[in-house]
C-alpha cells in the first residue's frame, strides 16, 4: 500500500477468517492500549474468496550486495549450504 499511488487500486491477499464477496473491510496501522488514537490504513471489499493459499513458511534472506544492476543483483552470503540454495 505504501507504493500505490493515491486513489489507484491493488490488489492485496490477506489471511483472516471466511468472509464473503463483496463484504467491506478495514485495516488499521496500530490498535493498542497506550495508544489513543489509531490510522486507517487501507478501506475495501472483498473480491474472491481462496481456499487454496497455504502460508507454509516466511523467510527472510539477508546478505551483501556485490554487483548492483538496473533490475538485478549479485549478493553475496544469502545461503550458508547448497541444501538452502536447492531449497529455495
């Protein structure tokens, strides 16, 4: 959301409990105790409802970049073995 430009749609999955087409949502930035007021992130409806997405694993890959291009690049220690490099 952060990229999209102003009064432009995306398209965006969420994983939350059944919920019919064409029902509204809204999402909130920060909902706490210590925290008065709150920021309206994002306002829709729901398109489809999928019941073939599996979240199985989140995975953050760090590393140091060698050779920076236009649209790619080399980055060097992102894997520590092969079995991650063929997992991956």
């Amino acid at each position: 959301l952060k990229y999209t430009p102003e009064h432009m749609h995306c398209l965006a999955c969420f994983y939350g409990p059944i919920t019919p087409p064409n029902t509204g949502f809204v999402a909130f930035q920060n909902l706490t105790d210590a925290q008065s007021s709150f920021r309206v992130s994002a306002t829709g409806t729901v398109l489809q409802l999928d019941h073939s997405v599996h979240i199985v694993k989140k995975l953050k890959l760090t590393g140091v970049p060698i050779k920076i291009f236009k649209n790619t690049a080399f980055v060097k220690d992102m894997f520590t073995s092969s079995l991650e490099v063929s997992k991956f």
